[in-house]
C-alpha cells in the first residue's frame, strides 16, 4: 500500500516480481600456468586472442612450451584465457634490464617492468620538447621488432618533483607497460640523450620447476589463480623443452580444480611413445579424479621458429580449443570430442593407434587423439579419470561432470541474493521459481535427458529440504536434480537376414 493516502484518487503501486534471473557462468575460460618471455609474474593476466598474448607476454619462445600450448588453443576455437607466467623465483637468476639516464645531480635508473633478456631489447631516449623544458622532459620508450613487439611509447611532460601530479616514478607505474624508475629520483632532470643499451641485462630465470608452478603455499604458480574472477580449465604445458609434469603436481593442480570447480586437462608424459607405455603411465600417474581427463598421444605440429620444422607438442592447448568450440557451438553438455572435434594445425600424431588400440585406452579413462582418413585428427574420447570401467563411478564422462559444474557454479552466483533474507516460506517459493527458471532453460536447450520437465530436473526448497532445526541455525537447504545426457560412445548396429519365402504365391 503507498505510505500515505491524502486525496481521493486513484494510487499506483509497482510490486516487485521476485524474479531474480540467474547468468550462466562461463564454461570454457582456460588458465594457463608456465614460463613466458615476459610479462607480469605470478599475476592471472586475461586475454582475448593470441595477439594479446604477443603483446603481454612476448608471443612464441622456444623455451616456453606455454606459449605453444597457448597459440594452439586460440587457433582450435578458444576465445578466453587467463595467463600465469611463472618464474624460476631464486634471486639474481630472473633480474630486469636497467638503463641510467645521466642529468647534472644524478643518474634516473629506469628498469624493465619484468624480468626477462626481452628487456635488453628496448631502446629509452629523452627530450625536452615539453611545455616548460627547464623542469620537464619526455620519455620515448621503443620495443623494437622483430624480437620485441614494435610498440612505441612516448610520455610526456614527465617531473623529477615527488609533489607534482607528473611525477615520473607515478606515471610509469600507471602508465607504462614496459619500464619503471628503480630506486630514488635525483632533484635534476636527465639529460637529453639518444638511446641507449642498457646498464644491466635481463635474466629468464632458468628452466622453471614443479615447485614453482604448484608451490607449497603462498599465492604464486597455479595458486595466483585464485584471484581471478573464474576459469574452467586448466593447463600445465611442460616445464621446459624436455621435462614432464611430476604426477605429484598434477594431484595437487586436480585437488585445486576441485575447490574452483574447474577441469584440468592432463597431458601424456614424453614416455607414452606406446600403448603399454602409456597404460603404464597411466597407472603411475594413479589420478582416478572426475575433475581431470587425460589425452594420448602428443600431437606433431609445425613450429614457426623453426622454419616450420615438424615437431612434438602436448594437446592440452588444442583440446581445450575444442572444448570451448565445442561450449560455443553445441553446449557445454555436448561431449568435446567426434568427427566435429577436428584438432587444427596437426599434421599427424605421435602415436597412430588402431581400433583395437583405441579399445585397450578406453576402458581406463584415457581419451584417444585419433588420425582417420578424410577426416583428419580429432579428440575421440569423452572420459574424466574417474571413468575408468573398474570404478563405475557417476561422473564417468566429461560432459556429464562439466555441466555438474557449470551448474553448481551458476547457482553458487546466482542465489547470493538469497543470504540474510527471511528464511520461510515466500523465500523457498521465490528460490524456486529463480531455480526452476534457470534449470528450465537449460532443459529447452537440450542439456538434459527426458521429454518433459519433470523427467528432467527437480528442484526441492520447503519445509522438508529446510527443517526448523535448519531455520533456526539460520541454513535454508535447495535440493537441484538433473537427468544428464550421457554420450553415444558406443553404436551397435543389428542386422538379420529375412529368411527366403518358401511358400507359393
């Protein structure tokens, strides 16, 4: 009712619908964890394309099976990833370039913005075409191709004064992507000079370690992923041109999958040159887990360092292109993996295994990258590590599990709301109908099996879900049900002869 009626008359009142529409979240945002030429360390940096990676984090390295795995995902259809670069960590091994600019009270010392030998590239010169040329100067900073990204920066009307709004040391830090001022700023300004080659000269840091991607605590390694907002999927190219991920490490980066409800995608050791080799593997790596799947074998691509040269690399960025293809174009319920699984950019595999081959894999979880003729190479395997046949466990397929987890997630954000409102029965009405709303959808999409609704999906809020013990302890208690569409992973086709016709006409 209007708080006040004062005329005779005819009052409006709008009432809230108690429609709150829950957003689906992301599936197929992927995070990658490893070594790059540059960029920020230990820091979730999000791109849209591989250009953003060469422009971040230097493009192609060849001492970053990171940034191969990147540029394979983008080209087999993904459109999101969140980069960690990771560094060695030990002092004086992972150091920044550093340039002084010399001026009559004392040298500026301008660093890197990063550790790397990218920052022995970069050219800074100084001017002072500025608007007061006895108290400000400029700051031309060039990264130039083809080793750098050809990127000019220029910053001007810069200050040595710590009280002015355009004080150096303030506007590089928010305003420069390629260097900083080490140290303290002398009262005069530099002179002008022409560029110069750097005083002291960046380090990479050396062969990073599982330590370091996956480290005991702290918030550095796959860890630096939790302050990013979410992904779905993570990869853990190799740590260097011939080191494999430790078993261990791929338990830990599973464990923490499974507290961010993500997938991680576990790449075939450099032994897995065989099927015994990589059933052997397999058992080694002993990672029964419904949040992580393993592909065999590696892929051979061309690499466009070498002249194009054919080499090995692992799958997990060119998997996770086809998921996310797969999310755009089908729905995250529909298995990443058949004839519209093509892997871009694979001129062959490892390993080329036969049918038969295929059926000594399957049964334990691994998921098998074929060669067919016509068709080309393509994921054909749609199993968690949980799916081996021995474990029989519910999340046996990776659409089945990955929808689970887009749901639990979307709901998880969706019904915040719900926190601290009035825990009775027009709350558990209104929580239904936002649950059911959402769930409903995703049924008239085809997420789920059955013909109508109420095969599909259940969704439970009342007094039997919430006891009064509930209410009273402050829990309300929603009970969500669906019917997953699981895979035709095996198509058996019965023929019969009809007998002849014996008898006359």
């Amino acid at each position: 009712m209007p708080a006040e009626l004062t005329y005779p008359g005819v009052y409006i009142e709008e009432l809230p619908s108690g429609v709150r529409t829950i957003v689906g979240v992301s599936t197929s945002t992927t995070a990658f964890v490893g070594r790059a030429r540059k960029g920020p360390e230990n820091e979730a940096t999000v791109i849209h394309s591989f250009e953003d990676f060469n422009r971040v984090f230097g493009g192609l390295w060849d001492e970053s099976r990171m940034s191969f795995a990147v540029r394979q995902y983008f080209l087999n259809g993904g459109s999101t990833a969140v980069i960690v670069r990771v560094t060695r960590g030990v002092p004086d091994l992972a150091a920044k370039a550093t340039f002084e600019l010399s001026g009559p009270a004392g040298d500026l010392t301008i660093e890197a913005a990063d550790p790397g030998t990218w920052g022995d590239n970069l050219n800074i010169g100084v001017d002072h075409d500025t608007r007061d040329p006895a108290t400000l100067f400029n700051l031309v900073i060039e990264d130039p191709a083809p080793a750098g990204s050809g990127d000019v920066e220029i910053l001007r009307n810069l200050s040595v004064d710590p009280a002015s709004s355009s004080f150096v040391t303030k506007v590089l830090e928010q305003r420069s992507k390629f260097v900083r001022v080490s140290g303290t700023v002398a009262p005069q300004m530099p002179d002008e000079a022409a560029p110069a080659p750097p005083t002291t000269s960046g380090a990479d840091g050396g062969d990073i370690r599982d330590v370091d991607v996956v480290p005991p605590s702290g918030s550095t390694g796959i860890y630096a992923l939790d302050r990013t907002d979410i992904f779905n999927l993570l990869c853990l190219p190799p740590l260097t041109t011939a080191d494999d991920i430790d078993p261990t490490t791929y338990a830990d980066a599973a464990a923490f999958c499974e507290e961010r409800r993500a997938m991680l995608i576990v790449d075939p050791p450099s032994t897995s040159t065989d099927i015994a080799a990589a059933v052997a593997d397999h058992d080694t790596l002993n990672l029964p887990n419904a949040n992580a799947a393993l592909f065999f074998p590696r892929l051979k691509m061309a690499n466009p360092l070498k002249n194009n040269l054919i080499e090995e690399f692992v799958p997990c960025g060119a998997v996770a292109g086809v998921f996310a293809r797969t999310d755009s174009q089908r729905g995250v319920w529909k298995a990443p993996a058949g004839q519209d699984a093509a892997l871009s950019g694979v001129s062959e595999m490892s390993f080329n295994m036969t049918d038969a081959e295929n059926g000594q894999l399957n049964p334990r979880g691994i998921n098998a990258l074929r060669m067919f003729p016509l068709i080309g190479p393509v994921v054909w395997g749609a199993r968690t590590l949980a799916g081996a046949d021995a474990l029989a466990s519910e999340w046996k397929y990776i659409p089945v599990r990955r929808l689970a987890l887009y749901i639990e997630e979307s709901l998880f954000r969706g019904t915040k709301w719900v926190v601290f409102e009035p825990n009775d029965a027009p709350l558990w009405a209104q929580i239904r109908l936002n649950v059911g709303a959402f769930m409903n959808n995703l049924f008239r999409q085809g997420a789920f099996a059955g013909t109508t609704p109420r095969d599909a999906y259940f969704v439970k809020c009342d007094s039997e879900t919430t006891t009064q013990d509930d209410v009273n302890r402050g829990i309300v208690n929603i009970a969500v049900g669906f019917a997953p569409l699981k895979p035709a992973e095996f198509v058996v086709i019965q023929i019969q002869q009809m007998a002849g016709q014996t008898g006359g006409a």
